[in-house]
C-alpha cells in the first residue's frame, strides 16, 4: 500500500515529464540552410560561374550607343578575416573577349555571409544581394550602405528588393536552370520638373539566382535625358545584361 508521500512522488512524475515534452516542443529549432534558401548563393572556394556580357553605352551628345560583348569567370578564390571576426570571400573576375581568347585578370571583389543576409562588396559599393529566407515578395531595402546624395550614384536611391518566381525554372537562353529565385530590385520612370530643366530616367535591375549555382542573370539599365544639356533629347546611361553559360 502506498502512504501518501509515494503517491506525491508517483504524481510528480508524469507532472514533469508532461512538463518536460512540452518544453521541449515549444523550443524553436534553428531553420535549415536549405528552408532560409541559402542554397541559391553557395559561397565556397572553388565555385565559379561563366557569362556572356552584352553592354551598351547611350551618349547624350550625339545620341549614340557604344555596344560591347565579351565573357567573364567569376571564381572564389579564397577568403580573409576582417578586423570584426568575419569571414568573406574573395571573387577573382577574369575577362576576354570570346571563347577563343585567353583569361585576363579584370578585378577582385569580395561577398560577406551572414546569418540572415549576404553582402557583396564591388568596386567599394556594399549591396546587401540576398537576405533569408528566400520567399516571394519578401523585401529588403539592398542600398542602404551607398551615398546616394551623390551625383554618381543617385540612380541606387529608394531602390526596395524583392523577391519573385521562387522555385521557377529560368533559361538564360544559355543554359537551363531548374530552381531559381528572382530578384526585383527596382523598375522605376521618373519625369522631375522641379528644377528649371526637367529630366526624364529610367531604372531597371533585375537578377536571377540558381540553386546551388548562385547569380546566373543580371539586368541593369538607368539613362537620363537632360533637356537643357542634350541634343535632340539624347539618353545619357547604359545597359548591361549578364547571362550564365557554364558553372561548377
């Protein structure tokens, strides 16, 4: 026969094992890498990506447009610590004109992950390219370490990224690629007639990330027309289309 401290002590024992199971059910558990969608920009030393480059420069002067095509291999070549513990990757680009031309060295940039984003850092402008998880129209604002009280860079102003098309597949016209998620990070006309001389813009930029490949299409156009300084209202900017042939 049990006295009543055991039958304290038998009741006590479910008591905390129901308290235990639920604890343990409530607990958050870390998301996966591949539920916050960092497959779709893998960072490690070896990967590289191929593309063909198709870029055009719009003169304002004489309403001409300055065409060039040429190839470029991404590559990460190693990696470095900064003064704040962070690990970043380098990316080593490297040029030619065709497939029939050699490899030259064009420059180095280098991608930073994080827990919840990855920045990259090219030609000493900071983009915030990817934040997790990867889900339609979750958004970020991606320009937010650029001056853009510039003259130069004024074009990355207010530009708000988003995500599209998660889990579609995408043809570069190239290549096929199964799992993408694309990215919208502006398309944006613009008439300003508050100063004495109005101007016309327009922004567009747009890219595509593959899973377990990373970045395999780019757009990038921005033109202005000054009307007081241009002839015959001529754009002044550029395009730059990048689309991947080949990657590891």
């Amino acid at each position: 026969m049990l006295c009543k401290a055991d039958m304290k002590l038998w009741i006590g024992i479910p008591l905390v094992c129901c308290v235990a199971l639920w604890s343990c059910k409530n607990e958050t558990e870390p998301a996966s890498d591949i539920a916050m969608g960092k497959e779709y920009y893998p960072v490690q030393v070896g990967k590289f990506i191929e593309y063909n480059v198709d870029s055009f420069f719009l003169n304002d002067f004489d309403c001409s447009t300055t065409p060039a095509s040429y190839q470029v291999h991404d590559e990460i070549t190693e990696t470095f610590t900064d003064n704040t513990g962070q690990t970043s990757y380098i990316v080593t680009r490297t040029k030619r004109a065709d497939s029939t031309a050699a490899w030259e060295q064009d420059k180095d940039y280098y991608v930073t992950p994080y827990t919840s984003r990855i920045e990259s850092n090219e030609d000493n402008l900071r983009f915030i390219k990817v934040t997790f998880p990867v889900k339609n129209n979750y958004n970020w604002k991606g320009n937010v370490y650029i001056n853009t009280n510039t003259e130069e860079f004024q074009y990355y102003a207010d530009w708000k990224y988003k995500y599209q098309n998660v889990g579609q597949p995408f043809n570069t016209g190239l290549k096929n690629y199964p799992v993408t998620a694309s990215v919208l990070g502006i398309n944006h006309s613009d008439l300003d007639t508050t100063e004495i001389a109005p101007y016309n813009s327009f922004t567009y930029f747009t890219e595509v990330y593959a899973q377990n490949v990373g970045m395999v299409s780019r757009e990038f156009t921005y033109w202005r027309i000054d009307t007081a300084l241009s002839n015959n209202n001529c754009k002044k900017g550029f395009k730059i289309i990048m689309k991947a042939y080949n990657n590891n």
